[in-house]
C-alpha cells in the first residue's frame, strides 16, 4: 500500500484524503494536508451524481412520475419566451444525460453569480436555438441548478433540506447547512477552506446543483458504499436499485472523452460495472461492482489537477 501513498505524494499533491473499501471494508485509509477524517471538503462536480440520487429518491417517492416529463412542466409559472423554441421539449432525461443544448457560446458567469435566482437564471439558458437535444454537451456549472428547482417544486424542500432527511441521515453523515457566498473575493477563498460543512446555495436558499456541496471522504465512502450495495444500507432500502442501475448505465458517448455518461454519472467500464462522480480538485467518487470496491478521494481545488481514474485504475485497484 504504500506505492499508493508515494504516488499521491509526487502526482497528486492537493489530495487530503483518499479511503478505499473492498467488500465493504476499509482496506486504506490515509489523510494528507493537514486534513483528517472529519475535514469536508467541497466537492464540486459530485455534487452533479447526488443531485442524481435524490431525483431518484424523488422518483419513489412518487414526487416525479417519469423521465419523459418535460422540465418547464415543473415550473407552472414559467413563461416560455418565443425564442425559446427547443425548451418545451427537453425532458427530464435529455436534462440528466447532459444531452441538451444552451443558449450561451461563452458562459456567463458574473451574471450567474451575481443572480439572486440561480435556478431561475439557469432555465432562461436551456434549449438555445442553435444546437439540437440528444447531443452531448457537459454543463459545468451552469445549468444543473434546474435540478435544484425541481426538487424544491416537487418535494417543498430544498436539495439540501432534502439530502438532509431522506439520504445523508440513514448514512450517519453530518446534516449540511446553507453557505451563502457574497462576493467573487469570498468565492475564491473557499475554494480553498478545509473548515466548512455545508451546501452552498443562492439567495434564495436555491441549493446549487452543479457544485457547492462539502463530503469528508468518509462520507463519500459511505455515499458509494450504499450504491455497490444497490442502495441498501444495514438492510434499508435508501435509493430504488433500479435507479442507480438506470443512472450507472451508459445513455451517451461524448466524442473525445474515454468514459461513457449515464445520468449524472460517469460510466468508466461497462463489463466491470465501474462508475464514478468526478469534481474539480481531484474529487473523486468511484465504485466498481465487479471488484466490490470503493475508492473516494477528496482535495484541495487546484486548476487542472490530474485526473484520479487513471490513478484509480493503474495504481490502486492491482494492489486490491
């Protein structure tokens, strides 16, 4: 094991923790940076995949009754604008499965960030004219706050408040409060912060859906210890198995990138049943079914920090 530790040292220096599970059990555990096991860090883009979890816990629920919903019929009071010709068609599985077009060339991120309804802010940039639905196109950042909104609409929580009760309280994992950020100065310092806990959110306590959310790297553990065990944990169901088969298989095969996409879930190796929720800085949540392991890796943001599958793959998983 310590092959793992000397490669995080020289290739993945911002990493502040990395646990690995095989069969359930921790078989590695290590701590880097000055953090520990109780340090959240923000996880960026995994915050995508647990959005997609509570969509599927919204599904039980009955709060959602099909993928094929169009996503304007979860905000009654929109008002679709003649310009936006593709909108009234996107459905909610166009929308997971990163398959829809946006009206933004350039995103606009000093009019997202200073928007008081990110959500809001979000689905006036879906359905942009040029561009057609079922190509694959990534939305980093913005976008994915439409989730938040649906969630919010159809359970009357937020994502957070709904994270909260229906997924990270059966996990033991710590509830999450607002973060409300004011400036880019202040942005860009928590980047950085290895002292929060929570989920950011807008000014009207819309939980950002792309980004934002804070995991030690023992919840991440837990998070994807629950999906190898089809959503079971001690015996309770906390997510339908069908929806983490259905959100972990592949729905689109983006040109130019080595993994597959599924609903907001990476799909790294069909025959293994391997997937992953990957985030800036080297966050990363990875499952593979075949080899009963799970490997989460949490760090510091760090622009163009190296990806993990490769280390993942290469490193860590011959030494299991």
């Amino acid at each position: 094991m310590d092959r793992i530790k000397e490669n995080i040292l020289c290739d993945y220096a911002n990493t502040t923790g990395i646990v690995v599970k095989q069969k359930g059990k921790t078989v590695y555990e290590e701590y880097f940076n000055g953090c520990t096991e109780s340090t959240a860090m923000h996880v960026f883009s995994v915050t995508k995949s647990i959005m997609g979890v509570l969509l599927g816990i919204a599904m039980e629920q009955g709060k959602i009754k099909s993928l094929d919903e169009k996503i304007v019929s979860f905000f009654p009071d929109y008002q679709v604008r003649k310009r936006e010709k593709l909108l009234p068609e996107v459905s909610l599985k166009d929308f997971i499965s990163m398959t829809v077009p946006y009206r933004y060339r350039f995103s606009p991120y000093t009019k997202y960030f200073t928007s008081e309804d990110q959500v809001l802010f979000s689905l006036n940039q879906v359905g942009g004219q040029s561009g057609r639905i079922g190509e694959f196109k990534y939305a980093p950042l913005i976008g994915p706050d439409v989730l938040s909104g649906i969630i919010r609409n159809v359970t009357g929580n937020t994502p957070r408040e709904f994270a909260n009760e229906t997924l990270f309280a059966p996990l033991g994992i710590k509830e999450k409060k607002d973060i409300i950020l004011h400036s880019k100065e202040e942005q860009m310092e928590f980047y950085k912060r290895t002292d929060l806990n929570g989920w950011v959110c807008d000014r009207k306590n819309n939980s950002n859906a792309g980004w934002g959310l804070h995991l030690t790297v023992r919840e991440m553990a837990d998070i994807g210890e629950m999906m190898r065990s089809g959503g079971l944990i001690d015996g309770k169901q906390i997510v339908p198995k069908k929806w983490i088969l259905d959100s972990t298989t592949v729905r689109v095969r983006p040109e130019n990138i080595p993994s597959a996409y599924g609903y907001l879930w990476w799909i790294i190796d069909e025959g293994e049943r391997a997937y992953a929720a990957m985030g800036d800085g080297g966050n990363t949540l990875y499952v593979n079914e075949s080899r009963e392991l799970v490997i989460a890796i949490n760090g510091i943001f760090k622009p163009r920090a190296k990806d993990r599958i490769g280390f993942i793959r290469e490193v860590i998983e011959p030494l299991m």
